[in-house]
C-alpha cells in the first residue's frame, strides 16, 4: 500500500482516469534552446473535459457523499473549470448541482457569457446563479446553502476552486502517482511548474512531495493573488491538508511568482498568448488562457533568465482549462 494510503482516513469516488500521461515535449525544448521539458497531463482526467478539478473531486464527492448530501454547491468565475467539473461530477453521482458564479473579467464578450465552460454547465444540468463582477460568492453561496437546507434538502459545500484540504488531499496522492512514474522512466526533475489559482493543487503538492521524498522545487506560476497573498493561502491549505495526512512533516519554502498575472486575473497577455500559441503548433497541446497559458510564460521566462538551465529536466504540470478558449473566441481570432 501507498504511503499516502496507509495513512488517509478519507475514501475517494474514482472518477478521473489515472495515472496521467507524463510526456517528453522534445520540440518545445528544441525551440526554448535547453532544458529537457516533460509534461504531466492532468488535462486528461477525462471527466466532462477533464483537468486538476477531477482529482480534487474524487475526494470532496466522497464526503458529499458520506455526509448524506443530495445537493452540492459551488462557486467560481464564469469560465470556471472547476464549476464545469463539478458540474459533470455531480451528473455522474446523481446529485443536484447549484453552481454560484460571477462575471469576473471585465470586458470580455459574449463568448465569455456563453460559450466555453458556461456552454458545458448548462449541458451537465448545473442551476446557475449569477452575479456580478465583485460580488461575495462565499457569502453568496452561504445564503443558497441555507435556502436549500431549508426546502428540506441536504447541500453539501464545495469551496471556490475545490480548495481544502480535503481538495488538496489528491494532489498530495499524485505526488506518488508522479514519483512511479519517475521510477518507470528512470528520471527525475529538477522543477516543477505549475499554475495556481485558489492553492489547492500546489499545497496538495507541496505536502505530497514531503511524502514521496521528491526534492525538486515546485513553482507556482500565480493566476490571480500577490505572491505575499498566495503564499499565506497555501500554507494554511497545506497545513489542512497535513490535519489529514499526519507524518507529512518537514517545512520547505514555498515558490510562487506573481510576475505573470498581466492586468488582472481571466485577463490577457502577449506572454501568455506566445506560450500558449507556441505549445498548440510546436506539440498539439491545448493550453488555456487563464491558467496554464501563464503558467507556461512563466515556464518560458524562467528557461530565458537560466532560472531553468539548459542542462536541467523541467516538468510542466498541465492542469487543463482548454474549455476555456471558447470563451476568448475575440482574442484568439487573427488580427492580422
Ligand atoms: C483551477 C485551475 C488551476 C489552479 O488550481 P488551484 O488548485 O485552484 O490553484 C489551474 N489550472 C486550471 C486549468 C484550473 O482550472
């Protein structure tokens, strides 16, 4: 038995196909002159489109599930992957889904409103609620969980982004899952990259790296927060997460870099637009423009300064988000 499973007193409902692909990206490192670049397809997880949600998931549904819930709420942007995943996994489970979601981003489309993960929310049978840009979504969120309460149902509460510890429990999980991996493929790295929005994923990480003995450092590529914010969000997600996992101890510093959030989060930029449009006709790899397009300028950044050295092995963890680029139609299409 794992690590990690000898010690979790919580179950999970599989949902995400597992393990995902670890795959070499030689053209992409051919192109960025140096590092051996690798990518962990979390995009693929496969449930309604699959990315980091799922894992999440596998996890929150279960103890939906085990508090006898018939409903679950959750909240986040319009084009929230994490909303969408829900979504699907409530479908799955046969639960009623309440999804609480704001506009977010200024001046986007109609596209944004529409299309995208909105398209898909509405395919999987989610009831929306929405609000605008600005608006409380926990407290929001808090007053639809009293009204359902009150009609006689059970709603069980997803935080934005699926972040607890609970949440961050599956990727302190996958940390094992990438440590086989690296033993089958004879390799390890010597960084992690990776986008960050609400923590989870990277405080999931942080825990399960402790764990698993893997020593590379993992950089948080921040979507959204100050780096001084994101900091303090992760490690108070981390420290839930070690309530669950005793014996994960250990301190190690916590990398996130806020340099590549552009105007704002959902927002835009010429970095992200180079990282993500390089990775599409170099490998055929779908990135998104709120997160993993920034975390893959990041990447690029880090591999220009020699942050990343040209003799290193660098792994890119894809958290998925394509559905998104539905939702920036505007953008994308050619000016030229
Ligand atoms: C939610 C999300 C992230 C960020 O994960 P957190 O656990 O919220 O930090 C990264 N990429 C994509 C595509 C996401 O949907």
């Amino acid at each position: 038995m794992s690590r990690i499973a000898s010690t979790t007193v919580l179950h999970k409902i599989p949902l995400a196909f597992l393990p995902t692909p670890l795959e070499p990206l030689s053209r992409l490192s051919a192109h960025l002159g140096g590092p051996e670049i690798w990518v962990k397809r979390d995009d693929c997880t496969g449930l309604g489109g699959g990315g980091n949600k799922t894992r999440k998931l596998e996890y929150l549904m279960a103890a939906a599930v085990a508090a006898g819930a018939d409903t679950v709420i959750t909240a986040g942007a319009l084009q929230s992957n994490h909303a969408r995943q829900t979504a699907a996994a409530a479908a799955r489970q046969g639960l009623r889904c309440i999804l609480v979601l704001a506009a977010a981003v200024p001046g986007r489309g109609t596209c944004y409103d529409a299309n995208g993960n909105m398209l898909l929310d509405r395919l999987f049978g989610a009831e929306m609620h929405l609000f605008p840009t600005g608006a409380d979504l926990d407290a929001e969120m808090a007053k639809i969980c009293a009204d359902v309460s009150a009609s006689g149902a059970t709603p069980y509460l997803i935080p934005i982004g699926g972040s607890n510890g609970i949440g961050a429990l599956a990727y302190a999980v996958a940390m094992e899952e990438l440590d086989l991996q690296c033993r089958e493929h004879a390799l390890a790295f010597d960084h992690i990259v990776t986008a960050t929005g609400s923590g989870g994923t990277q405080a999931g990480m942080i825990v399960g790296a402790r764990l698993a003995g893997i020593a590379a450092p993992i950089h948080g590529i921040s979507v959204s927060a100050s780096s001084a914010d994101m900091q303090a969000k992760l490690e108070r997600i981390a420290e839930q997460t070690l309530e669950l996992l005793p014996g994960a101890g250990g301190a190690r510093p916590i990398l996130v870099d806020d340099t590549f959030v552009g105007p704002g989060y959902g927002q835009p930029t010429d970095a992200m637009w180079e990282a993500l449009s390089t990775c599409a006709r170099l490998e055929g790899l779908l990135l998104d423009p709120v997160y993993t397009g920034k975390a893959m300028a990041g990447l690029f950044a880090y591999i220009r300064s020699g942050r990343v050295g040209a003799q290193e092995r660098v792994l890119f963890w894809h958290t998925g988000g394509a559905q998104g680029l539905f939702g920036y139609e505007d953008y994308l299409t050619p000016k030229a």
